[in-house]
C-alpha cells in the first residue's frame, strides 16, 4: 500500500504538482493542494463560516451564478486544489460541490 502511495506521490511531482498526497492529506496544507482529502471536509449542508473553518478562504468568489438552471447566491473557487474545486452555496448554504478537471 505504502509503495501505490509512494508512485501516486512521484506521479503528481512529475505532472506539476509540489506536493505529495499521502493518505489523503496534503503535505502543506496552506496552499490546499490534496488528494480531496481536505475537500471532502466540505460537506453539502454546512454554512459558509464551517466551510471556510475547515478548508479556508476560497482564491476567488463569484455572486449571483447559474449553473445547470439553477442559481445560487456565491460560488468558492479553490484553485490551487488538484482538481481546482467549485463550492456553490444559497442562503449561506452549501449546495453543491463540483471538481474543475479540465485544468
């Protein structure tokens, strides 16, 4: 197992990524690059302020989206994860999590 981890790791090192995800944590979490680990914190339901506790603050924020016919009221971007990851909250709500995995 520990050896699958370890050419998961060198993998990501040789497509860009600085960091090695072991065990579904991020070796530096100041910058959020993971393996979802700490995305998967982030749990549709919870409020925005328990969301940014657990993952920090997002790169960048977008007002008033639609996406797929529905509206929501902000939009989280995180784009240092590996896949950059989309938080859609309503009323303070989280709504909907989405990976970016064309980037």
């Amino acid at each position: 197992m520990r050896s699958i981890l370890m050419m998961l790791g060198v993998m990501f090192m040789s497509a860009g990524c600085a960091n090695i995800c072991e065990f579904g944590r991020s070796s530096d979490e100041t910058k959020r690059v993971n393996c979802y680990g700490l995305m998967e914190q982030a749990k549709v339901g919870m409020m925005q302020a328990e969301v940014q506790k657990k993952i920090g603050y997002p790169d960048i924020r977008r007002y008033d989206i639609s996406y797929m016919g529905k509206m929501y009221d902000e939009a989280w971007i995180y784009k240092l994860n590996s896949p950059p990851t989309i938080l859609y909250f309503k009323n303070g709500v989280l709504q909907k999590k989405d990976y970016d995995y064309s980037q």
